[in-house]
C-alpha cells in the first residue's frame, strides 16, 4: 500500500496531513474521547509537537490542558443525573445553567489553580448567592473534578477547599419562635379578616412539626382520630417539569407516626370539616383526598404556604412595636423540635418524631 506523501515527497505519518494554506495539521484523540488537531509551518516542527502529545498521553495528561471546565461538569453530571431525584437533578440544571456564558465555566480546567477557583468561588457571594447555595453549588463541582482526577483528565481539584476558609457564614441561625411570639402571631391571625381562616394551618404545622412537603402531601386516609394520630409516608412536591408528584422519603427514618396534641387535632378537625368537596377532585401519583387545599380544589404547595407567612409577618409587623422574625414553615419545624427537647423528651424519641436518619441532626437542633 502506497503511503501518503506531502508536496516535497516527503511521507506522512498517521493522523498527519499537509492544508491547502500550507500548514501541516496533526490529528489525534485525547483520553476523554474528543478529537483534536494541531498545526505547524514544517513537519519537522510538527512532529516536534507530536512527540509533546504522546508524552503526555503515555502519562495520562493528554486532556489536562484541553476540556474544560465545562466540559469536566457536563462529563460528570450526564453520567450521574439519571440516579439523581427529578427535583435535585432540575435544581442542579437550573444552577448550572446560569454559566453558559461565564467566561470562567469555559477555561481549560488544568490552567485553573486553587486561587483561581477561591476567587471566582468568592464572586458568586457578592453577586449576592447565600453561603448555603454557594456550598450546594461546589457539592455538585468538586465531585466533577474528582472524577476527571480519577480519570487522568485533570491533575488536580481546584475546588477541594472548604467554603468556610474563604467566606463567613453569615446566613441567619434557625430560630426558635419563643411561646410569647408564637402566641402574639396566633392571636393575631385569630383576629385579622383577612387572614383569619389560616390560623389553623400555623397551629397544625407548630403542633406537629411537619415538613412543608409532608403537610401539603398529607391526605384524609394519612389521619386516625380514633388513634389520635398521622401517619407520614410521602411528601408533595411540584416543578414545571412534573407538575404536581409524590415522593416517598428519602430514608426509612422519614416513615412515621405523629401523635396529635388538643391544639393539632382541634385545628385539623376544623380544617376538615370546613374542606371544600369537589366532584373531580385532584389525584397525584395515586394519592387523592389532600387535606389542605386552595379555593380551586388544589393541594396546597410550598410556595403558597410561605408566601402566605411572609404577608401575615409583613402585616404583624405594621401594627406591633415588638416585631416576629422572619417565618417559614421550618420555623414552627424547629421551634416544634426545641420544644420537644426542652421539655426533657429523650433524644431519641424527639429523633423519631422529627423524622432524622442520624441523632447528629437532632442534637444539631
């Protein structure tokens, strides 16, 4: 077989060839599977640069200097989304791409060192990220990096620091409503026409310390009067993607039995006896019969819940001297746990009803 040759008879090896402008070009595959191509004005010169490249494919550093950070990301994530749950996997895709066209997201992730990453890491918080997105956001980096590592793609993990050696978290500490702010808020919202009619869904989620998906997943089937308790198995959950959907928790330790206190049971026989009937009612993955609904028939979702929180605060705070803190459904979540504890519950039992997979959770509280 006849081997190719350039202009000047000289022969060509594999993967070279001679342009049209002149330029020798050289083509080879690097270990992460992309095609790539350097040129040269000589062969001799060329061939040079070849024997770099083959070095460093011998060493496994051929790509270090040719993918991306972007690339190490998207490498990563396409070969782990598939496991992750529809919500964890769309909030991760929405975050991403809010760097398509970062400069940065595209430099070659072996030019990136340590000070480089800390620095644009530190950018995000005065474009105004909170510390815990910033660490939800390098929970999804550093892997990638790992990973490349592992592979011989990159020689280093520029995003293996800690977050907390470069930025102090200033996030406000999860309160604990006192009895005094718990009681003021519940009377006023008693006494307010306009927001009178939530009062129980305040007291139900402070009685039972619910997590907001739970609450808004829990159906009449989930509630025993005769028992005096609910039963937590699944939580409600909404996105563009799914619509409404039902996840079941994430570990065993979320499958529970809640008892229900005079105030808990109170509130929650008044919300069922004044629940609408409809003759279409909504069901969700199988589930049908949700408590709490809007006016339209709808379960309750998260956003509505914490909306409706900030406006009975912004409103309380008009008209009192002493002002409530921020409140959110975790709030009464926590103050529910604080209470329990302080109270001189066992850990273990405060444990069960808080629904933690570790006693490190609730001790945290």
């Amino acid at each position: 077989m006849e081997r190719r040759k350039n202009k000047k008879g000289q022969v060509l090896r594999e993967g070279e060839s001679e342009r049209k402008d002149g330029l020798f070009q050289y083509r080879y595959t690097d270990r992460a599977g992309k095609r790539r191509y350097i040129y040269a004005k000589t062969l001799k010169e060329l061939r040079v640069k070849e024997e770099v490249i083959q070095r460093e494919i011998i060493n496994h550093v051929d790509t270090v200097a040719h993918i991306s950070m972007a690339e190490v990301i998207d490498r990563y994530f396409n070969l782990h989304k598939s496991s992750l749950r529809s919500d964890t996997r769309i909030n991760h895709e929405r975050i991403l791409g809010q760097f398509k066209d970062d400069p940065f997201w595209h430099r070659e992730a072996n030019d990136i060192t340590i000070s480089d990453a800390k620095q644009w890491t530190k950018g995000l918080s005065e474009l105004g990220w909170k510390y815990q997105t910033i660490n939800t956001f390098l929970a999804i980096i550093r892997p990638a990096f790992a990973s490349a590592c592992e592979d011989n793609l990159v020689v280093r993990n520029p995003f293996g620091f800690s977050l907390s050696t470069i930025l102090k978290n200033e996030q406000a500490q999860r309160i604990a409503l006192t009895d005094e702010q718990y009681n003021n808020l519940v009377e006023f919202v008693r006494n307010d026409s306009q927001y009178r009619r939530q009062v129980d869904i305040i007291i139900f989620l402070r009685e039972t310390g619910l997590r907001i998906g739970e609450f808004c997943g829990l159906t009449l089937n989930d509630v025993d009067f005769d028992k005096n308790q609910i039963t937590i198995n699944h939580q409600l959950k909404y996105n563009t993607e799914e619509g409404y959907h039902v996840r079941v928790p994430k570990t065993k330790a979320g499958i529970r039995t809640i008892p229900l206190s005079s105030a808990a049971r109170k509130s929650l026989e008044n919300v069922i006896s004044h629940r609408p009937v409809f003759l279409n009612e909504r069901k969700v993955d199988g589930y049908s019969g949700f408590v709490f609904l809007t006016s339209r028939g709808n379960p309750q979702l998260p956003d509505r819940i914490n909306s409706m929180l900030r406006r009975i605060v912004a409103s309380y705070n008009e008209v009192h001297e002493e002002k409530l803190p921020h409140i959110t459904p975790h709030v009464f979540r926590h103050t529910f746990c604080t209470h329990l504890i302080l109270s001189g519950m066992d850990i273990k039992s405060v444990q069960y009803l808080m629904g933690h997979s570790t006693i490190k959770m609730t001790l945290e509280v």
